[in-house]
C-alpha cells in the first residue's frame, strides 16, 4: 500500500470492518424497544463504585483512552492559530518524557474536531499525521437551520477534507414519535456524507426519556450511521453512564441482528481521567475488547486530555504537577 493510501485510512471508523450500510426502516422494532430506568441507573452507579484498576493498569487504561479521543475545539474564537496548535497536541497528546518512562512509543489521538471554517487549517497542520479532522455540521448544535443547507454543509466539509461528519438529529422527529421522519433525515445526510463517516448526534439530553434514547440510538443506526454520539455537548445534561448504558446496549442488539458493528461516542462533561475509565469499563463488560479501539470508540473532549496527562506523571513521579505543564493548545 502506497503512502498515499495509508494516510487515507490510517484510524478511519470501521477500517477494519465494512461500513453500516444501514438497513430498512424497522418500526416494530424502533416501538418495541423499552428502557427501564430504575434497574439501568442501578447498574450504572455500580461501575464507579466497582472500578479498581490501579497503578500500571491505570496507566494503560489512560494510554488506550488517549488514543480514543477527538481533541475538540468548537468555540466562536477559535482562531487558525489556536487550531495549528490543537492539532500539534493530537499528534503529540502526551509529553516525550513521560512516555519513555512509561516504555511507550509514540502515539496519538483518534481525530480532531473542528467547525467548519477550520477543516482546512487542520487538514494542513494534520498531514501526514494519519489523524482524521472531524467536522460538526448540519447546523450544530441545534440542527434548526434549513434542510437543503444542512445537506449542503456535509457536502462542503467533506470537499474540504473532513474525513469524518458529527451530524445533530431534529430532535423534535423523537419527540413526536415521527420516526419516519428522522430516518429519512438521515438516509440523507449518510448519502451526503459519500466515503467520509458519519457520526449521528442525538442530543439525549433534550429527548426527554431513556426509551427516547434507545429508540432514537436504533433509528440512527438503522439508516447507516457509522457511529452513534450522546451530545453536543452544548446541552444542559450531555453524556452520563445511564445514557451511555442504553446506547450501549442498543448497538450490542444490533451488531447481534444485522452482524454490523457501530460505534460509539459519549461527548460533553468528561473531563476527568476517572469518568474516561468508568466509561472504559462500561464499554468492556456491554460490549467487549473489539469496541475499545479507536475506530469504534471515541471521547468527545477537550480538557479531558490534561487531566490524564497529569495523573499519568502522577503515576511516574509520584507527585501532581501544576495544569499549565500539559497545555492543551
């Protein structure tokens, strides 16, 4: 393989596995699909208390979750700078020093994701890194703007190199049962998406119940969605283990109807190294080792990454170093 192609695909979702094409509208399934959240908050407030990986364990936790997480920037200053700068991290998430003691090599992390306007100041400071820009579209967060432009935007972000596309659902297709409707919806977007990856956004915190969330995850699923995500992570509520939970088990029915394996993206609210391993362990015990590689697994975070690195010297010093020694950006 020349290395043209290999930067092409190098840490792409589903490389390893075809695609979800996604299948016909399954409405007796979407209907029967139920969640009962008293026994799913049981289960997920038992991880926390349950995860007792420690030391050297620890440490290889948190280097399998840094190379699970799209570095995100998504605020109205970002600057071609600030971008260049994020990316040099991605190629580089945790410092030379640290990880000679650790007796890693080098690695990265699993894409970067930008708006827009930045896919192409990512794409220049990305080459021949293998790392994928991941752009939000279809007029994140609040997925409101008009259809034709929202398709359009996939269209221009994959043109500008985007190599992976988080779309946001219409909430209100969940809301009204309009099922139909959002599969639709998505159909279109996937098709719009051509070889780039599609990653569906549902918003869980405004779709009003976990039964919502399951069905929704289904939907998204059954239309082509490479991957499904929780949030914006603009919402008031973004990922939590509960919600995690059921679109969880909602891709492990799935993979176990149609054979397709889909990802898997929890976003917005963890920043801390212990969230990144209960949502670790969460993914082992539902889904199994094949999902907690980085072409079906991926954080949605910014500061989740300093954190780590700091527990990770941490681990090699034994002493907790100030924040501004593992500047984001």
């Amino acid at each position: 393989m020349d290395t043209a192609t290999k930067d092409r695909t190098a840490q792409l979702p589903q490389v390893t596995d075809p695609r979800n094409a996604g299948i016909e509208l399954d409405l007796a399934w979407v209907r029967a699909a139920q969640a009962n959240t008293s026994a799913i908050e049981r289960r997920a407030a038992t991880l926390p208390a349950r995860r007792s990986v420690k030391k050297d364990h620890q440490a290889a936790w948190l280097l399998k979750a840094i190379t699970c997480i799209d570095l995100t920037t998504l605020a109205g200053d970002d600057t071609p700078g600030r971008v260049h700068r994020l990316c040099a991290k991605a190629r580089q998430p945790v410092r030379r020093d640290i990880l000679e003691a650790l007796g890693m090599g080098p690695i990265t992390v699993g894409a970067v994701c930008v708006y827009h306007e930045m896919i192409a100041p990512a794409v220049e400071a990305l080459r021949g890194s293998g790392i994928p820009v991941a752009a939000v579209s279809t007029g994140f967060p609040a997925g409101l703007s008009p259809f034709h432009l929202r398709v359009e935007e996939i269209r221009e972000s994959v043109k500008a190199g985007a190599r992976e596309i988080d779309i946001v659902i219409s909430r209100r297709h969940v809301l009204t049962g309009n099922w139909q409707a959002l599969y639709d919806e998505l159909r279109i977007f996937r098709e719009a998406c051509g070889e780039a990856h599609m990653k569906a956004i549902l918003a869980t915190g405004e779709l009003g119940t976990l039964r919502n969330v399951a069905r929704a995850s289904l939907v998204a699923m059954m239309a082509g969605s490479d991957f499904i995500k929780t949030s914006t992570g603009k919402e008031s509520v973004n990922a939590t283990l509960p919600v995690s939970l059921v679109m969880i088990r909602a891709i492990r029915e799935f993979h176990e109807r149609t054979g397709h394996r889909v990802g898997y993206k929890p976003a917005g609210g963890i920043s801390r190294a212990k969230d990144a391993l209960n949502y670790l362990a969460l993914i082992k015990e539902e889904l199994g080792n094949r999902w907690l590689q980085p072409d079906l697994f991926r954080f949605g975070a910014s500061s989740l990454l300093g954190d780590i690195e700091r527990q990770l010297e941490h681990h090699v010093t034994g002493a907790y170093s100030a924040g501004w020694r593992h500047p984001m950006g």
